[in-house]
C-alpha cells in the first residue's frame, strides 16, 4: 500500500474509488507496475478509522468478466466479487472486526469483518473490444454503477483508534511508517498477532515508534530476507512447475496469505492486488526450475515464437491474454499501442481465421494451434503475422511475459502450456 497507494491517497480521498476511463498508458510514472491492458480498473484507498463501508455491487452480462475486491493492508482478499464466482448482486458492508459478529446481515448480502483498518480497493472490468467506443461505454457504465459509500457506525471498534490515513502517516522510511500502521493493522488470528509483535518488537518497533536496535545492520538482514526468500521459492509450497518453462508461484496460498510471509512477500513485488487461484491465474515464464528468472532477452534481429497447441480452457466469462513487460516491469512503447495479445485481440490462426470472432458463429469453438511472435517494436514482421505479433523492447534488450488466465476452469491442471523458443527475426 505504502508503494502503491500513497499517490493515489495524496489525489483522492479515503474511500473514494478512482474509475480510470482507459487503460494504463505506457512509461507511465504511476503506480501501476505489471499492469493488464485488458481491464479498465477502478481504484481507491480504503480508511476504516472513523467509518464502515457500503458497496453497492451491481451484476454483469454473463460472458464479461469482474471482479470487485477489498484487499486488506498486507494484501489479503478481504472480499472479493466476481463474476467467475456467482456473486449475488446488491449491497455488501465492510467494517472492522468487532468482538460481536452480526448474527444477521440484514438488508446487506453479507456482512464483511475486516481484520484491519486500512487497505484498498481495485475492481476490474473486462474490454471485449478495444476498437470500439460502445464496448468502453458498457464497462464505464459498469464502473459508475458500482457505488462506494461510508457509514457511520454505532459501536466501537479496534479501528477507532487508528490515524486517518494521510501524508503524515505515510511518509518517513518503510520502518517508521510500519510503525505507525501496525497496531491497528494486526494479523487475522491471535496466535499470529503475538508472534509478530514479538517480531516487530526485536526490530524495533514499539508503541508507534521505531528505534533502530543497537547493532543492527539492515543491508546485512535484507541479504538474509532474500537468501531467505529463495530458499522458500525453491520449495515445493513455493514454485509448481506447469510445463515447457512456465511456474505459478506460492499457488496454495495467493492472495489469502495467512502466515506465508514469504509468499506475501513476493508476490507483492510481482503480482501486487493478485486475486485468489479460484478466479485468476498467472502463469509466469521462466529460464530456471524455480521461477526467480524471468528476463527473456533479443538481439537487434532476435524473436521468440510462442507456441499455443489449444486455447486455454476457461469459463463463459472468462479470457485471458499474455503481456509483454520491460526491464522495469512496465510496458513497452510500440508503434502498434499493443501491450498484450489474448481473447480481445483479433489473433488468427495460421490460415487467417481468427481465434476469437467478436460474435459467436461457427467458429466460435473451433481450436487449434496457433503462435504469438515476440520481435522488437519497429522490426515489422510479414503481414500474416501483424495480428500475433507482440512488440518487445525496440532494439532489442531484456523483457519478461505474464499469462492470465482470468476465470479458470478445471481443464487447465491438464493444459499443455505453451512452448516459447527463441528464433530469428521474421522481417518482411
């Protein structure tokens, strides 16, 4: 949230959700690292100190996929609705866990105990069609149809006592600012809130404050976090293996962390606001056995050739794409404005039909294999490739690529994943 959200809190206010009306420009210097350029997304930062919080949530046409999350501080899915998971449209409250759960929701579909006092909110709305303006007018609809409120409550909470979220409160290094933040932002469960304090405390960090201990030397406990860190992505819990080089990590506990600190803590850096397994995937490519290398990399006449035997099985609603990233996890600028290739974007297969046809028709279930070019941006490849190319870095140079496979279903533990080799460019 500190990474992520402070420039946000510094623009909006508490609990007022940013609708973006586009997607994610490249080089862009926002907060935004890996973004998905086939979801518009609506954003805010979430204050519960002096307030509950009432969304209003509103369904979807069955074939758009969405989803609608509260992540807590440490990025736990809190609540997360969707449309790979049925969710029952209406109205939800979130407000922070109390010693007297609701026995009742009342006029609410449910009732949400928050563990914490902050967090944030980032809901994603699918863009079946990006070249035309009605598709942005249904999602923008879809947007402005899902309504954030804050209520007033009557009963007292943990969260009463917390600083509203603010510059004060965030600024300052990492540590300082954790310490502010923690004890109103404890773990789930009593037995981890002792452990952790206990821990936090012998960092130094104590009724708000944070000392440094005597003798403490931070570049030397960073270099055993990571040490750390990549023993446990060597693990089986860690890394699972999906075939030809690609890896889903921590898949057990993603997006609901518990007491996997580790995993919480790199997929914070990899896969920030990552949903949980039973509504998105994200299968990562990799050139070692336990995904720490991601870093693809071409010379100035270099491509790589991704090989899909079949599409992915997902659900009605669901789609999925594979996105091309720079040395610093953002986008890469191209001629083409074309950040990733997937269901929304008019691949064909080697005959020229296309793999996706906008509206259903024969084609509409036919699979097959089909490739996607990864060449540099400016090396134009033949035009019977235009539509599956993907632009990497102009030049040449180091990228990495994401899958997401946006609402799984169960054919995907027996998907064979795509093969990717490196070839020479393919020019005109």
């Amino acid at each position: 949230m500190v990474q992520y959200e402070d420039p946000i809190a510094h623009n909006i206010s508490a609990n007022v959700p940013l609708n973006r009306p586009s997607f994610y420009p490249a080089n862009t210097s926002e907060p935004g690292i890996r973004v998905n350029t086939d979801v518009l997304y609506s954003t805010g930062y979430v204050d519960l100190s002096g307030t509950n919080l009432e969304i209003t949530f509103t369904t979807a046409p069955d074939d758009r996929f969405y989803s609608f999350s509260y992540f807590g501080l440490w990025g736990n899915n809190v609540l997360t609705l969707a449309s790979t998971l049925d969710s029952i449209p209406g109205k939800y409250l979130i407000r922070p866990a109390s010693q007297r759960p609701a026995t009742s929701a009342g006029k609410y579909q449910a009732i949400v105990e928050s563990p914490v006092s902050y967090g944030f909110l980032a809901y994603r709305f699918f863009v079946k069609d990006k070249t035309n303006i009605s598709d942005f007018d249904v999602v923008h609809a879809m947007q402005n149809a899902t309504i954030v409120k804050s209520k007033p409550r009557r009963t007292s909470t943990f969260a009463d006592a917390a600083p509203p979220v603010s510059s004060e409160v965030l600024n300052g290094s990492t540590l300082e600012v954790l310490a502010r933040i923690a004890p109103f932002n404890p773990p789930a469960t009593a037995k981890e809130r002792k452990r952790v304090n206990k821990i936090l405390t012998r960092a130094g960090i104590s009724e708000g404050v944070y000392t440094s201990p005597k003798g403490a030397n931070l570049t030397a406990a960073s270099a055993l976090a990571n040490s750390t860190l990549a023993s446990a992505l060597a693990s089986v819990s860690g890394t699972q293996s999906l075939g030809n080089g690609w890896v889903s990590w921590f898949p057990t506990t993603i997006g609901n962390y518990s007491d996997d600190y580790l995993g919480r803590r790199y997929i914070a850096d990899h896969l920030y606001a990552a949903l949980t397994p039973d509504v998105a995937r994200y299968p990562t490519y990799t050139k070692d056995t336990i995904g720490e290398n991601q870093n693809l990399e071409v010379g100035v006449k270099e491509a790589y050739l991704m090989t899909f035997y079949s599409k992915p099985p997902l659900v009605q609603s669901g789609f999925w794409s594979v996105t091309a990233y720079d040395g610093q996890q953002h986008l890469i600028p191209n001629g083409l404005n074309r950040y990733s290739l997937g269901t929304a974007s008019g691949m064909t297969y080697p005959d020229g039909r296309l793999i996706y046809p906008l509206s259903a028709g024969s084609q509409q279930d036919d699979d097959g294999t089909f490739r996607v070019l990864l060449q540099p941006a400016g090396l134009y490849p033949p035009a019977n490739w235009t539509s599956n190319w993907l632009p990497v870095p102009e030049g040449g140079g180091q990228f990495s690529i994401r899958l997401r496979w946006y609402g799984p279903s169960e054919g995907l533990d027996k998907y064979e994943y795509p093969v990717v080799e490196k070839i020479a460019a393919l020019v005109q």
